[in-house]
C-alpha cells in the first residue's frame, strides 16, 4: 500500500514479475506480452510498440467511429422517437469493443471478431470455475466435459486468429483523417469521465508480482521466491488518499490531469505503470472517448431501476448481473 514501494515493484519488472500460474490450463486462456518475461517480454514489447503510437492510433478513428455509427443506428432502431426505453448495455459494449478491435488490428468482418470474444468468454468462465477448485495435477489431460471444450475452443481461437492475421496482410490501410471539430471537443471533454470511472472500477482489482532474485524493498528484505500483492482497488478508494468523497464519482477530479489528481503519488494505474504499462492503454481509452462522444451526441441515459450494482471479476472487472440504462433520443 505503500506509494513509493509500488512504483520500484512496476519499474523493476526484471526483479518483481508476475507469478507463474500453478494450473497450466491457464495458457488456454492468455498467452502472449501479458504473461512474458525477461528477454521474451522485451522482443515481443519491441515488435509491437510502434503500432501502439499515439500517432498511428489516430489513423484509427474512423474505423472505431464507424463502429460506433452501426452500435448507435441499432439503438435508435429500439429508443423510440418520444419517452425512454431500458437497454442492457454491457453485451453492446462488448460487441462495441470486438468490432473496434477486429477492424483496427485485423481488417476482419464484424462477425469472426464476435466469435473470438465470444469463444474467449466462454473459455474465461470454465478456467475460472477451475481455478476456483482444488487442481489435481494431469487432471487436464482427462477427457472429460469442460476439458474438451477447453481444447476445441482454444484451437478454433487459434484458427480465427491465423486467418485474420491473413485478411490483415491482404488488406489495404486506409489513411483517412478524421475531422470533426465538435466530435473533438467531446473526446477532450470524456477524458476525465474515463479516469475517474477506471479508478472506480479498475481493470485489475489487484495486481501480483513475484520475485526473480533476493531484493530489498523499501525497510524489507525479501527472499527470491516473494509474492507481492498490490491492491488497486483498495487504494484507488482509499479515503486517506482520495478524501471522504472517494466513493462518488467525481470526474472533476482529473480536470487538471493525473499528476495533479495523484499529487505526484504512485496511487492511479488502471492500467499498470513502469515498462510493463498494458501496451494497449492508449487504444483502450481512445475507443473509449469515441464511443461515449458518440452516445453522448444522440442519447441520454440514467441507471434502469432494474441495475444490481455487483462488479466481480472474470479476469477484468465487470458487472455481474449486467449495466441496463434507460436510453432517451436527443
């Protein structure tokens, strides 16, 4: 919980790494530059960083307003023209964000990026129902339910994932500019929304690392081996950091950026720090600004009476029982 100790676990990520999963069927749910290490991280980091530079975002936008257009063209089907009507926005916001995602990093159609969200869901649910039992080692190799869904799933993931790097080859990248002096306002002016919502509701409740050598931390002496257990959650609502309005959502927070919100403090990573910072961050939060910019110009909304608020993770945060809001046309 300490600040400065946090911000030496992320900078040193050769000494603090992540742990190393005891159930290998974790590898039919995540492998790549999230779970690398040392030599392997750096290579893999080095191949992708330059597609994940502000400026080569930009040349995204069209293709993430385009998904927003058809995500909007769909409500406006449903939102009738006088009074309100309840829609269950957590599902739209996943297809939302396959659809960006298949388009910018793919060039695939809509449907086949579906598919793969769809398919890593379900793959999400079973290892989490494993994780959360008692793990009998070579158990995976039984040829039992779960375990042959696992296995199909992760070999159509892979097959979907082989074609659309081939479309993605043969595609041609459109350079368009998009230009849109209102709509541009609008991403300036969702920035802080978005800060706030992720200290509210992070990714990552928490965040593991593990020790790669005998270290020193601040005044501790941990041996090789060490687990460290950072709570994000519970600092990003700690009221000794934030004030006693750390529970409500006060976007106003962030109005004069991060730095002057956390006061310099290593208090605010929704999305990790240090070298190991999520690589695709700066997506995450431009497909964001393009999406609520969008909504905010056609709707307005408020939580439906029906909305349990229950966030729980599945590997990321997210509401259990779903985000129904009663939707108004402008």
């Amino acid at each position: 919980m300490e600040s400065e100790q946090i911000r030496e676990i992320f900078a040193k990520n050769y000494v603090y790494q992540k742990p190393h999963h005891s159930n290998p069927v974790a590898n039919l749910l995540a492998r790549g530059i999230a779970n690398y290490e040392e030599d392997k991280w750096v290579k893999h980091r080095k191949i992708l960083k330059p597609a994940f530079h502000m400026e080569k975002l930009k040349l995204m936008l069209p293709a993430f307003s385009l998904s927003c257009v058809e995500m909007l063209k769909e409500w406006a089907q449903i939102v009738p023209d006088e009074g309100s009507k309840e829609l269950e926005i957590w599902p739209q916001f996943q297809k939302l964000t396959s659809d960006m995602i298949s388009r910018t990093a793919f060039g695939s159609s809509y449907e086949e990026g579906r598919r793969i969200f769809e398919l890593q869901k379900e793959q999400a649910e079973i290892i989490m129902k494993q994780f959360n039992s008692i793990y009998i080692p070579g158990s995976r190799f039984l040829p039992t339910k779960s375990n042959k869904k696992m296995k199909e799933t992760e070999k159509e993931v892979q097959e979907s994932i082989r074609r659309l790097i081939d479309n993605r080859l043969k595609a041609k990248e459109a350079g368009q500019e998009f230009g849109d002096d209102l709509l541009g306002t609008l991403l300036d002016f969702v920035t802080m929304i978005l800060y706030e919502s992720l200290r509210l509701y992070p990714p990552l409740a928490t965040r593991i690392r593990r020790t790669n050598e005998e270290t020193k931390l601040g005044n501790l002496y941990l041996p090789n081996g060490s687990l460290l257990f950072i709570p994000t959650i519970l600092l990003h609502h700690d009221k000794e950091i934030w004030g006693e309005d750390a529970e409500e959502f006060k976007p106003e927070r962030f109005k004069e950026g991060v730095l002057k919100a956390t006061k310099g403090q290593m208090i605010f990573f929704p999305f990790g720090a240090g070298p190991r910072i999520c690589i695709g961050h700066n997506f995450a939060m431009l497909e964001a600004k393009m999406a609520v910019a969008l909504i905010l110009q056609r709707f307005v909304f408020e939580l439906s009476p029906s909305y349990t608020h229950v966030p729980h993770c599945i590997v990321a945060l997210q509401p259990k029982f779903g985000a129904p809001l009663l939707l108004q046309r402008l």
